[in-house]
C-alpha cells in the first residue's frame, strides 16, 4: 500500500515538468485605496483609508467575466472567492487577524461578495463559523448569489439542510489532524455521510499524502481541495524539513519547495481540484503575484480552480485578481 501511494506521488511529480521554479516570497506593498469608501464603525480612517475610490473606473461586468468551468451541475468560476480575510483568519499573526475583524464589518463582506459577482465571480469558499451564516443572508436578501463550495466542521447534515451547498469537503486543517493522529478512517466516514444527503463531497488537506491514499483506497468522493504549502508539519517534521531548526510561528511556515509536491498531486488525479493559499497567505507581494496565479494555472488541469481570499482594504483586489486571471487564461 506504501508503495502504490509512493508510485501515486512520484508520478505526480514527474507529471508537474516544467510548472516552472519555486517562488519567493515577498512583502505586500500599499497600493491604492480600497474600492469603496470606509463603512460606518470601520476603523479610524487614514491617508490611504481616505483614498477610497481605485485609480480608474471599474470595468463593467459584462465585458470582464472571470472563465467558467463546470463542476457537477454547475458552471463555477476558476476563481472563487475566499472566507479567510472576512473573519480575521490571517494565517500571518495576531495582529493583521485582528486588522482584517476591524475592517470587515458585515456591510464591507456583502459588498465584496456583490463586487465579486460583477466580475463572473460567482463561488465562495464558505465556513459555517462566528458571524458567517448572518453575513450570508444579509448578502442573500440584497439579491445576491453565490454557489457554496464549503468547508465542513462537525455534523454536515444540519448546514446542508439550511444551505443546500452546491458542494462541501472536509476542512482541511481537521483532515490533517485525523491522519497525523491514524483517524482518517473518521474522514472517510464524514465523506460518507455528505455522500448520503446527496451533496457532492471532498477532502480539503495540505498533505499530498492524504490525497494520494484516498485515490489509492478509492474513496467516494468528487474532488479535493489541496492547500499548495504544508502548514500543519508536527514540530518533529519541520526539524526534519530545516536541518533540526524549528522557527517562531511553526503553524506558519511556508517552504518554497512545497508547492511543486501538491500542484503534482492535484493535476495528478482525474477529479476536479481546488488550489488553495496560492499566494502564501500573503506573503507573496505584488511584484511575485502574477508568478503566483500563472504557476498555479499551469499546474493545474484546466478542470481546477482556486480559492483566494479578498482583503481590499490599501488596493482594489477584487478586480486585480479578476484582471490577472482573465489574462493569464486569455480570456479579457
């Protein structure tokens, strides 16, 4: 069985060619303002809050519309839209989690759905967590629309009868504790039971591993979600990975030598796939962005898209990121 999953993850990588080199990781440099102007209770305003309307005019939905993909019985974008941002999950430190819960008021959540859904954006990474159910439905009742792709914690029958999600896998971070822990039978089950209320059903990780051992047992399910870096390493695996050195922050770490192993494992499998922390939870900056997106779409199968999160609050990311992928696919 070792062996079959070491063949799985050996011609995943031979597979990968010339996906092109590893990234470096860079710091996000201040852009320009934000798209709209700060929202009640927002944070106190500064130079670049008050610059709230972008450098030129947005572009009208109808002559840019991010491409389409069909998955299941939908047509989804292959840029879907992320959750992490609206609610402080920063994967960086304490402080910008707290910066991006200041910023995003449930107003400025709604109003980066309704702007990702001008640009054909029209799928979100959803966690049912905190103040996300009520967002939603605010966003619902002003018109809006998206599919749910989403995260799943705990029981899925519960949030599949008040959703109907279009699709939900197992949270990635959770899949990776089970395996670590010799549990991931507990997953496979869960899978199961989304199978049963007639849900398309995956498995998110950061672990290449785990995806090469449910194609190799065949697991029941549509798709997988891969987080591109390995952020969940036990101590004992990042003393092994950086010559016996564990740094600050070891939930935290971002190598550049792991996007290569899962974007070969995604592209590896036949089933839709969904890339995820693509842009290193921001730690890739502006000059390494594009890099970023067209590493991403190379590696993966024109059957895959990404999730990425929205924080717009020094530049316009909504649009850039529509912009950026509508030219790397040849699409404008």
């Amino acid at each position: 069985m070792a062996q079959t999953r070491r063949r799985f993850l050996q011609s995943a990588a031979l597979a990968i060619g010339a996906a092109g080199s590893p990234l470096v990781a860079g710091q996000q440099a201040p852009s320009r303002g934000p798209q709209r102007p700060p929202a009640s209770g927002s944070p106190p305003a500064d130079s670049r809050a008050q610059a709230a309307q972008p450098s030129a005019p947005l572009v009208p939905a109808s002559s840019l519309q991010v491409p389409k993909v069909g998955f299941g019985p939908a047509e989804i974008s292959r840029l879907i839209v992320g959750c992490n941002p609206f609610y402080g999950f920063a994967h960086f430190n304490d402080i910008l989690s707290r910066v991006m819960l200041e910023y995003y008021t449930a107003e400025r959540v709604c109003d980066v759905l309704h702007q990702c859904a001008r640009f054909g954006i029209n799928a979100y990474n959803y966690v049912e967590l905190g103040r996300a159910p009520q967002d939603l439905d605010r966003f619902e009742a002003e018109g809006g629309r998206m599919h749910l792709i989403v995260q799943g914690i705990g029981d899925p029958a519960p949030l599949h009868a008040a959703r109907k999600p279009l699709a939900m896998y197992h949270h990635g971070g959770r899949t990776d504790r089970a395996y670590q822990e010799g549990r991931i039978a507990d997953v496979r089950d869960w899978c199961k039971r989304v199978r049963d209320l007639g849900c398309m059903v995956g498995v998110g990780t950061h672990k290449p591993e785990v995806i090469a051992l449910a194609e190799e047992q065949g697991w029941d399910v549509d798709f997988y979600a891969g987080c591109v870096y390995n952020v969940t390493r036990t101590p004992d695996e990042l003393r092994k990975a950086l010559n016996g050195e564990l740094p600050e922050l070891p939930g935290e770490v971002y190598l550049q030598s792991d996007p290569p192993r899962m974007y070969a494992v995604l592209r590896k499998t036949p089933k839709p796939c969904f890339a995820y922390k693509i842009m290193a939870a921001g730690r890739i900056g502006d000059r390494g962005a594009d890099e970023a997106f067209k590493t991403a779409f190379a590696s993966l199968k024109p059957t895959d898209c990404v999730f990425v999160g929205m924080f717009p609050r020094v530049k316009d990311e909504v649009r850039e990121n529509a912009e950026r992928v509508c030219r790397i696919l040849g699409q404008s």
